[in-house]
C-alpha cells in the first residue's frame, strides 16, 4: 500500500517468514534427513566398532604422537577458539548489533537459543555416549568418557551456521559468501587442529558436525515457528496480552526505510496511518 498524500514515501515490510506449514522446504528437509542419517551411522558405528572406528584406531597408531614446541603451543592456542567461551561473544556481537538497528530482540533470542541446545543436546550425548579418551588407545564407549561428540566442530557449525540465517535475515546485501568461505576455512582449521593435539577421533568430529547441523536445522524451525507469535498469539498467551505485557499488534507495517539511512534507520513497528474521519456537517438544515 502507498501513501502519496503529504510527500509521505510508500512504506515497505520486511520479507516474512514461513508459516509453521512451511518450516522447511523440501531440500532443507532433505538436508535434515542425510545428517540425522549419518550421525545414527556414525553412533551405530561406534558402539559395534565398524568401519569407522577402524578408520579411528588406524589414524591413532599412524600419529607419531610427537609434536613440534612452537607448533604445538599455536595449536592449544587456536584449540580455544573453537571453545563456546569464545564463539559464543563473536556471535553475541553480531546478534546484538543486528537487533540494535532492526529494534528487535529476536536476534538476541535466536543467539542464545542456538548456545542453549548446543549445550544441553552435546552434554547428554557425551555423558551418556560416554566414549573413552584418545590417549588411552580404546574407542569404546559406555566408558565415562566424555568425547563424543566434538563440542569444538558442532560449536563451529552451529555458531557459523546461525552467523549465516541471521546475516541473511537482518542484512539487506548479506556477505553469505564470504561468511561461508572463511567459516569453512576456520571449522577445517579446528578439526585438523584436534587430530593434531589427539584430543578427539575422527569419528568424534565428524559426529560433531553433524549434530552441530542438525541444532542449526532447530534453530531455524523454532525462529520460523516463533516468527509470527505477535501477529498470531497462541491462546496461552492470552493472559498475558491483557495484563498488556505481551502486545498483539494487528494493524501495523514491519519496517519504515528513512533515506540516506541505511540499516540503521529502519524503524519497526509503526502503527498503520489512516486517513482521518471526515468532520461532522455542522451547517443547519432548515431556513432561517
């Protein structure tokens, strides 16, 4: 709709997002089904030690288990990056700066929802999985161990992967490219990184990136299940609605561009303009 009264610019709304009908198309559900596919091969193949755990027990006694002093002491350095203590603050900061300029805490919620799940799903895996440490030569799991999967190569997906959504969602000319090129360099970085320390197997990584992705395939469900909540309030919230903490707005545009603004001067949540009533005829209606 334009409004061409008063030099007003013709007002324009953001992209929406899918309704919960359309969480994902059919090539992300397809993606969704080879990773879980793989990670269940991968698990299988950990507790009968199959292929794969020959492939890890091959590269354990390949390594010479020695290591060079200076490259060993960048190695642990770099081994942190891939820790949630540091990712977690880089992915904060994007969040944080996109939600100041889109007046919106969802990029904030979607940043601290992936780190939730990536905690709480990897923590029950590695505790109940439970696969013993690489220094002890013996892949088997039920052990107490606590490796698999790797936190470093899912926190590198999932981290990398949400950068990606919420670039691609907040950002009007997204860098996706480059983003997904140098995240890809840094994720390969980390995992030669651990079969270097021995710090994981190799199925332990590759598990991990599985998972990591399939937490990234959550996260973008719950951000397009969640998306229209305003809009559409679920009954549950009705309570909260009239105590007017959770605000329902049914007659609104998404975003007002201000020109030589760029991002930053976007402003959301306007309330829809209309045309005001006409005033009331006070001319009399019968002859002096």
């Amino acid at each position: 709709m334009d409004l061409h009264d008063g030099g007003r610019r013709p007002r324009s709304r953001r992209p929406t997002l899918p309704r919960s009908t359309e969480l994902l198309n059919k090539r992300d559900r397809l993606i969704a089904l080879c990773l879980g596919s793989a990670l269940l091969y991968v698990m299988v193949d950990i507790f009968v030690q199959g292929p794969l755990t020959q492939l890890d027990l091959a590269f354990y006694h390949w390594h010479p288990h020695e290591s060079v002093p200076a490259l060993h002491r960048w190695a642990w350095l770099y081994d942190k990056f891939g820790q949630r203590s540091v990712l977690l603050p880089i992915l904060l900061v994007v969040a944080g700066v996109l939600a100041r300029r889109h007046r919106t805490w969802r990029p904030l919620v979607l940043a601290f929802t992936s780190f939730l799940i990536l905690n709480v799903v990897v923590g029950v895996m590695k505790i109940v999985i439970g696969r013993t440490e690489v220094h002890t030569g013996d892949p088997s799991v039920l052990n107490g161990g606590i490796i698999f999967p790797s936190g470093h190569s899912s926190n590198m997906v999932l981290t990398g992967g949400v950068l990606v959504y919420l670039l691609i969602r907040y950002s009007q000319h997204p860098p996706v490219r480059r983003v997904v090129a140098l995240w890809s360099v840094l994720t390969a970085l980390t995992i030669a990184t651990s079969l270097y320390l021995g710090t994981h197997w190799i199925s332990d990584l590759i598990g991990g990136v599985l998972v990591g992705g399939l937490l990234l395939q959550a996260v973008i469900v719950f951000d397009r299940t969640t998306a229209h909540v305003r809009d559409d309030p679920p009954a549950i919230l009705a309570p909260v609605i009239r105590l007017g903490l959770f605000e329902a707005n049914t007659d609104r545009v998404d975003a007002v561009p201000i020109a030589g603004r760029g991002l930053g001067g976007v402003v959301e949540e306007v309330p829809e303009v209309g045309p005001a009533p006409p005033a009331p005829d006070l001319r009399s209606t019968h002859a002096e």
